[in-house]
C-alpha cells in the first residue's frame, strides 16, 4: 500500500467511524423530517459531520500515548498508520469548519453547534478521566436537535423533550460504548462514570438510560402516542431488560453492548419520527 493511501485509511481508523456515522446520519434524518429542504439538510450534514472528524481525530491525538502503552493495535497511531501531529492538525481544521459552517446556519445554530463539538473536544481533554464524564455527552446529544432544529432557519425551536430524549440517548450511548474498551482505559488511567460503576453495573445503567430516552420522546410530542411510538418504546424496553440482565449474569458477553446499541438505534428512530411535530 503506498504512503498515501496507508494514511488516508489511518485517518478514517481515527475518526472512530462507526460512532461519527450513527451522529452524522441521525443529524441528516433528522434535518430531512423538521425541514425537507436539501440544501439545509446538506449544511447540516457538512457541518455535524465535520465536528465529528474533529472529535474522533482529537481523541486518537490526545490518546496516542497512553494507546502506545497498552498496545492497542486497532489504533492507527500505534500502528504507525498516521501521527498524533497530523490527527492534531486535522482535528483543528475540522472543528473550525464545522462551527464555520455553524453559524453559517444563523446565530442560534452556530452557538448550538459549537457547543456540540466543545462536548466531544471536553470529553477528550478531561471529563473522560472523571465521575463526570456522562455531562459532555449529554451536553453534545441535548445540543445536537437544538442545531437541526435552529438550521432550519425558520423560526423554530427544538422543544423540551427532544433536548432531554437527546441528553439521555448521549448518556446511554456513552456508558455503551466503553465497555468493549474497560480495561484498557482503566490500564491508561481513565476512571469515566462507566468505570467507576463497573462492567455489570454499566451493563445496566446504559439500556435503562435509552429506554428512558426513549420513554421521553414517546410522551413529549404533542397530541398523545402514536401506535407506532409506544410499539418502538416497548421493544427498547425488553431490550433493555434483556441487555441488563445478561449484563449481571454475564458480564463478560458483548450481549449488553449490542442490545444496548439496538436500543440506541430505536431511540434515534423515535426521535427522528417525531421531528415532524416540532413546531414554532
């Protein structure tokens, strides 16, 4: 493989590409329901997009020692694929197209976006090694329908329960997403909320946390539950008992990571159906 393509594939590794799709794709789901205008939908595409680079790029930059010392393989650092210098100066020129491109979605879009990419660049530089570490997350996810909503340049506003289903999906997702990566951390002197509470007990919090989610966008919207709502809302439920209880019984299983995940993916589900009804 020749040098250029060795780190073109370095730097997608370091953008944590599975995560930065899932918040790309939902911001684009969720522009097309509030405003089906694609020009809009594009901007904010671009702009989360963008922010997610910088945060993914951040995190493998500022990680790259303590990552050496555990070995971690998968990192492209480690393995020599691409520096911490570059994803460093890539990290910066993403963030500062994406809140660039922020504001130019107007005032309220660009600060909500901003403060977006501040949740994910905080997490990096310190929460991540403290109790606290569950608050960016809630920060960047409660922000995130706050900038769909405001992009869409008319006015209106994202409402309550939308903000709150956001915070509670990004605490979820948080707690769900560290526990494939316990140890390590722990090895790299990283103590989160998940590592402090512990592999069975993340195991339960996180799904217990996204059917809340999606509990809150299930009976936020105006006008009472649809059928469909309260269907979605079930399922995430027995998913989340499921996810919990194999997380007790069998903490070492990846079950509770991906029940976790699916229950993540129908509280998207939710809240982009329910875009529809954000109203000025």
């Amino acid at each position: 493989m020749s040098d250029a393509g060795k780190l073109a594939r370095g730097m997608l590794a370091a953008t944590h590409p599975a995560p930065a799709a899932m918040v790309t794709l939902f911001a684009l789901a969720l522009a097309l329901r509030v405003d089906p205008e694609a020009g809009r939908a594009l901007l904010v595409t671009v702009t989360v997009g963008a922010g997610q680079l910088s945060i993914g790029w951040s995190n493998d930059w500022l990680d790259a020692a303590r990552d050496r010392q555990v070995g971690r393989l998968d990192k492209p650092t480690v393995r020599g694929a691409v520096t911490a210098a570059t994803l460093r100066t890539g990290a910066f020129v993403a963030a500062a197209v994406s809140v660039v491109l922020g504001f130019a979605a107007g005032a309220g879009a660009g600060l909500a976006n901003l403060g977006v990419v501040l949740g994910g660049w905080t997490y990096n530089l310190w929460f991540k090694r403290t109790a606290l570490s569950w608050l960016p997350y809630a920060v960047a996810f409660g922000l995130l329908p706050v900038f769909v909503v405001a992009a869409a340049g008319d006015g209106r506003s994202a409402p309550g329960w939308m903000v709150l289903a956001g915070a509670l999906l990004g605490v979820g997702a948080h707690v769900a997403n560290v526990l494939p990566d316990l140890e390590d951390d722990r090895a790299t002197g990283v103590h989160g909320l998940p590592h402090r509470l512990g592999r069975r007990g993340a195991s339960v919090v996180a799904p217990l946390v996204l059917a809340a989610g999606c509990l809150v966008t299930m009976t936020g919207p105006p006008g009472g539950p649809s059928a469909a709502t309260v269907g979605l809302t079930a399922v995430a439920g027995l998913l989340a008992v499921a996810a919990g209880a194999l997380g007790l019984l069998r903490p070492r299983s990846r079950a509770p990571f991906l029940l976790s995940m699916a229950v993540a993916a129908l509280c998207v589900v939710q809240i982009v159906v329910a875009g529809a009804a954000v109203t000025g």
